[in-house]
C-alpha cells in the first residue's frame, strides 16, 4: 500500500492507486464504523484544525466526527465570522494558523484554487473540503466507495450526473475520479448549467434527460446551487423539476438496478422526487454520509502516516 | 549641445523595413545623420560609441503604461517607472489615467506632468480620463485637458457602458482631434470573469468570459465610431474572433486603430497552471490559437501596436486566491525581452517589431518619434537581440515585482537608452 501524497487538494493529484488505497482503508472504517468499538487511535496526539470559510454542516460535523473517532483533538473554526471581517488575508491566516502547529487542517473556501494557496504557506497536512467550483475530493471518493460497494466495483460503468455542473465542484472531483476509474460518464442539464469546453472532458453531455439516463447504473444527482447564481440559469423550478428533477418516471429509463445518490443537502421538488430518495431500495443517500465519515478518516490516517514519516526523517537527519 | 556618433551598428528602420549595418550622428538631440559604415561624418563628435555590431532601434513608445501616482505611490512612482523604462528601452511612457483619485481634471494632469518631469528619464505623456472619476456618467473637460497637456483620452478597463454617453464624448472628442483609447470588452458578460471560457477555465473551476465579449465591445465601438467619425484606438485586441470586425473598419476607412500587449503575444491561458495570480490580467490570457492569431495580426499590420500594459501591484494584492488577486503585470523592463521571443521563434523580422513597438505608437499619438530618420528625435535603444539570460524579479527597478516572466528563460537585453540624445540607461 502506497499512498505518496502531503496534501489531499483534489482528485486530480491522485493516480488510480491512490483511490484505490483510500477506498481500501476506507472500507475497513466503514465496517469498524458499524461496531461498538468505533474507535482507533491513528491520529492520537495529533490535532486536526477543520477552518470553514463557507458555511457547512455536514462536511464539517463528518470531519469532526472523523477526527474524533481517530483520537486526533479537533478544532472547528467558522471563519466567517471572524477574521474576513476583519480583513485579514488568507496568508495572515495561514502565518497564524502555522503558529498553532495543527498537524491536519481541513479548509472549505469559497474561492477555487484558496485551499493550493494556503496549503503552499502552512507546514501540515491540508485536506479540501471543497474550494469554489474547483474540487471536493472527499466528496467524491465517499461517492466512489458508495457505488463499489453497491455495485461491487468501480470500473466499467455507465454513470450520470446530472444537474448544476457549472456550479459544482462536486460534479468536478467526481468526472476526473470516475475518468480515472475507466467508467462511461454522462452529464445531464440544461446548457446553461454546462461548464464551457466540457465536451473536452471525455464525457457525454445530455439536454434530454430521459435520453442521458438510458440504461445508467449510477444517477448522481446535483444540488440546484441557487445560492450561487447570478441570476437567469433556469426559468423557473418547476420547470427545471419537471424537465431535469429525478422522478420515479424518468428513472425508469435507467438500468433496473441504477442506484440513486445525491451530495445533499437536497431540494425536495426541485432536483430529486421526495419519495425516490427516501426509497431505500434505490437510493443510497444514506450510506453516502455514512461513507462520508470513513473516506474522511481513511484520508485523514493515510496523510498522518507520511507526516509522521517526515518528521521522523527529519528527526533522523537532525 | 554635443555630437555623438554610434558606430558599428545595425540600424533597424521600421518604416523602410530595413537593418542595415552603419553610423549614425546625433546632434542637437535628434538624428543628423545615418551613414554607411565608414563613410565620413564631417567635424569629429564630442563622443563615438561603439555598438559592437549590436542593433540600434527607435526607442519603444509604450501606450498604456501605469504609473501609480497619484494614490499608490508605494507600488510605482514615475521615478521607479521612468528607471524601468530606461533599462527596458522603452523612450516614452504614455501613462494611463487610472490612478487614485482618477486623471480627470486640468489639475490633477498639471501634478502628473509635473510629477513626471521631476522623477523621469524618460519622456512621458500623460493621457486623462474620457468621463469624470472613469464612472462613464459625465465626459471630462476634453478642451481643458488637451490645454494641459493630456495625450489621449481613455477610462482604461472600464467600459463606458452608456452608448449615448460614449457616442457624445466621442463626438465631442472628434471636434477636438482627440485621441481616444477603450477597451473593447462586453462588460455584461465580463463581470467578475478571471479567465477565458473554455476547458481550462472549467477544469480549475474559474468564473470565466467568452471570447466573443471582446468581439461584441469592438463590434459596439466600430458602430459608434461610424456614427461619430472619432479617432480611436482599441487597446488590447487579444482573440482571432476580433480580428475581421477589426479588417473590415479599417477597410472602411474609419479612423480606428488597435494595440495588443505583449503578455497576449507570448503567453497562454494554460501558463495561469496551479492559480498563479501574477499571470492574471486583464482581459485574461487567451487561448493558443487565439495568441497565434493575433501574433499574425501583429506581422500583418492589422493590430498595430504593441504595449507592455504595466500595471504594478504590490504583493497583497497578488497574493490572495485567484478571483480575489489583483489583475495585472509589470512589463516594461521585460517588454523588449519577451518580444525578442517572438523575433527569435520567427514570427515577426526586427523592422516589423520596431513598427508596432516605437513607430505606430508615435504615429498614433501625432508624435515624430519612432523613427530611424535624419531629423527625428534621437530617442533610441541599442540592444543585443541574442544575450540569454534568466529573469529575476528581485533586480526589476519597479516598486512592483509582479512579473509573470520570474524566472523564465529570456534571450535579449538592452544595452544602452538614448532619449534626445543623452545615455538614460546604460547596461553594466
């Protein structure tokens, strides 16, 4: 098991052995997450420093949780709140933080490429819980571990994602892990919410949804990001519902056993039939928060094990 | 005043087209005579310089530069800018009005000027503002400004989003003779972009503007241009969809020219890799086939000039994600340089070069500068077109240091600046 990386910033810096070590740990946690004895100790003695620039709940409650399962002493920081306001920038930010010696420090940014910027300034491991439009690794590797362990592998298949491309980093870390994985992508949405040049990407890009998700296995619903719109993207949502939300109906035109996932939080009656996601037998929205919290601690363990590494060879050197 | 004599030249002469190896005699300040190698130069100068067979060229007259007085003196002064330009050839500097608060009044043009005549080595022409405080509300004192000397009139990267306002100050403008310089650019769909559209753009998850914005500014522009009969000139045309808009209102007639800068001829949208803000500009870098097409725009004669665009910025406003990072670069020490690289790709000859870097821009500004004549201002650079060497940002003479080109493998350096006939640069 290799896993040669200081940083988790995205999908992109990662070879398919990577995913493939991170799934494999992951799996472990999940089943371990299942007993009594949920606790280890790879992270003992560290501390973990989970800084939200963008108001999260779930990301930020499963790293937490993560963390603590692991023995690490977590921290939380809405950032916000605090410094923004006062003008401090993210480099100052970063000099304070370094001062702290966290040894794990998961940031969520609203600006695309913060997360690089920072993780060029601090001395710890910095893992991404989603910067801008750009990338949300862990995000896409629980998604990865929910499908193999629904399908039984990551490779081969016929996947959709279907929604806000454009606005999603979602969307983003999962066509570079899924490419990665050798699996047939399909984007699904109105041309307004297409990124440009995204035919570039190696995938197939659908308006017609019932079209796009003809004989799928996996429909990978996004979150109708209206926070982030300027304005003008869609006409209205229950025209967008009826022509782009997953309902019984269009999932019809899936394969019979197409599972049905979604990052959450989700828009009952804008993206997604409320019943669909509740209905256990497709969807697995549930075990994907679930997943959630063991891809966090797998990461989380592997980037401590080469920290621990480091310091030991610098130990050595000195 | 003393004679000098540089001999044993090669003498770039834009508007022949020619280099060809000689002397030349500078007297009272401007060219008095350019000679043959060898042949005699009548009564013997005060001071012969050996050029070592290295080129001798008109010195550039960069349109667009900004110096950041007043209101940011701390990252420009005409001082600091003036010393770069020496070392970068460049013999003038129209300087851009978008300091803070904006070149808008007689007044404040007076201590710009003033300002400009104490610190430079170089000369510099201060252009002012087309609209009051650069809002595109209210056209500024035109009359009063041209009195007081302002070159040109342009609210640099804003766009004058009004076309009644813009049409009547271009009107007002043409009464005048003005010069005025915009920015082509459909600011709807330009607001808040830090890239171009496109799969680069999509990949590191920037917000990013279409090409065609920049089609669709020009386009408006030509429009208004064929309504009011101004004299105009597009600052950076920077992707192949521009370009016929820009053949055909030239082939009209209309009094219209276009400037690209030199970031746009020699860099591309994929050198921003890993978020480096220091190659964020304004508009932003292209795409390659774009960069290609105006390269040859420039060889064809169809963008006319080329511009560092020197814009500093300190480092907290580069150092900050990329959408929040400043936009801009500092380029008139590295202008020379980085075009050579477009001579040494054999792209565009020497001559060719000079024409859109010293002689169009003169042109356009109504100046007799830019010239490799008898009778021309002797404001020249001598410069070795082949010396490698490896940028270092630190030893810029900017206050900023904000540079894309850090680092970067260069062939090309400018071994002495003459403005008027006196040595303002001289390398070691």
């Amino acid at each position: 098991m290799s896993f040669d990386h200081t940083h988790l910033l995205g999908i992109e810096p990662l070879a398919a052995h990577d995913i493939t070590t991170i799934l494999d740990l992951a799996d472990q946690y999940a089943d371990r997450g299942r007993s009594a004895a949920k606790h280890g100790d790879a992270l003992a003695g560290l501390t973990q420093i989970n800084m939200f620039f963008e108001s999260s709940t779930r990301t930020q409650a499963s790293f937490e949780l993560a963390g603590k399962r692991l023995g690490a002493d977590v921290m939380s920081m809405a950032m916000q709140a605090s410094s923004i306001k006062k003008g401090e920038t993210l480099i100052d930010t970063a000099m304070t933080l370094n001062a702290m010696h966290p040894d794990l420090l998961v940031v969520r940014h609203p600006h695309s490429g913060a997360v690089d910027l920072l993780a060029e300034k601090v001395n710890c491991a910095v893992l991404n819980a989603g910067d801008g439009r750009h990338e949300h690794p862990t995000q896409a590797l629980l998604d990865a571990l929910t499908i193999r362990r629904a399908k039984g592998r990551l490779h081969r298949l016929n996947i959709a994602i279907c929604g806000d491309i454009a606005h999603s980093r979602v969307a983003r870390s999962n066509i570079i892990l899924l490419g990665k994985m050798e699996n047939r992508i399909r984007l699904i949405g109105p041309p307004t919410l297409m990124p440009a040049g995204i035919a570039e990407f190696g995938v197939e890009v659908y308006d017609d949804m019932k079209k796009g998700l003809e004989g799928v296995d996996v429909v990978m619903m996004l979150r109708l990001q209206r926070e982030r719109m300027d304005g003008g993207f869609i006409p209205s949502e229950r025209e967008y519902y009826h022509r782009y939300g997953l309902d019984a109906e269009k999932l019809a035109h899936a394969a019979p056993d197409a599972i049905v996932m979604h990052p959450g939080p989700m828009n009952r009656g804008v993206e997604i039939d409320g019943e669909l996601a509740d209905d256990l037998r497709r969807s697995v929205i549930q075990q994907q928060v679930e997943m959630g919290v063991a891809v966090r601690m797998a990461a989380m363990d592997l980037l401590a094990r080469n920290l621990r590494a480091r310091q030991t060879s610098k130990a050595v050197m000195a | 005043m003393t004679r000098t004599l540089i001999t044993n030249a090669i003498l770039i002469d834009p508007e022949a087209g020619t280099e060809t190896p000689g002397s030349l005699l500078i007297d009272e300040g401007r060219i008095a005579a350019i000679l043959p190698e060898g042949a005699p130069h009548g009564a013997a100068p005060a001071q012969v310089i050996d050029a070592g067979g290295k080129h001798l060229a008109p010195g550039i007259v960069d349109i667009g530069v900004k110096v950041c007085e007043p209101g940011e003196r701390h990252k420009e002064s005409y001082r600091s800018a003036g010393l770069a330009a020496a070392a970068g050839g460049v013999t003038t500097m129209a300087t851009r009005p978008d300091t803070a608060p904006a070149i808008d009044s007689p007044e404040v043009l007076e201590f710009a000027r003033r300002r400009a005549n104490e610190a430079s080595p170089v000369n510099v022409l201060p252009m002012a503002a087309l609209t009051k405080g650069r809002e595109g509300r209210e056209m500024t004192e035109i009359g009063f400004l041209m009195d007081a000397g302002a070159i040109a009139f342009t609210d640099c990267d804003h766009v004058v989003q009004s076309t009644k306002v813009f049409a009547r100050a271009l009107t007002y403008a043409r009464a005048l003779g003005a010069l005025v310089i915009a920015h082509p650019q459909e600011p709807g769909l330009s607001v808040g972009a830090a890239a171009t559209s496109g799969k680069f753009a999509s990949l590191y998850g920037l917000p990013a503007v279409s090409p065609m914005a920049e089609r669709m500014g020009l386009d408006r522009d030509i429009a208004l241009l064929e309504m009011t009969g101004a004299r105009y000139h597009a600052d950076q045309i920077t992707t192949a969809r521009a370009l016929p808009a820009l053949e055909r209102a030239k082939r009209n007639g209309l009094d219209i020219t276009a400037g690209t800068s030199i970031h746009h001829l020699t860099l591309n949208e994929l050198d921003v890799a890993g978020y480096r803000t220091f190659f964020k500009v304004k508009p932003p870098l292209r795409s390659e086939e774009d960069r290609q097409a105006v390269v040859a725009a420039v060889r064809d004669g169809l963008i006319d000039i080329i511009s560092s665009m020197h814009t500093p910025q300190d480092e907290e406003s580069k150092r900050l994600p990329f959408e929040e990072a400043a936009s801009g670069a500092v380029a008139l020490e590295t202008l020379l340089p980085a075009a050579l690289r477009l001579y040494h790709s054999g792209d565009l000859d020497l001559p060719t070069l000079f024409r859109a870097l010293s002689l169009n821009p003169a042109k356009r500004l109504g100046l007799d500068a830019g010239r490799m004549a008898v009778g021309a201002p002797a404001d020249l650079v001598l410069f070795d077109a082949n010396k490698p060497f490896v940028l270092d940002r630190s030893t810029l003479r900017s206050k900023s240091k904000n540079t894309p080109f850090d680092g970067a493998r260069m062939q090309g350096r400018v071994l002495a600046t003459y403005v008027a006939g006196i040595a303002v640069y001289e390398a070691e």
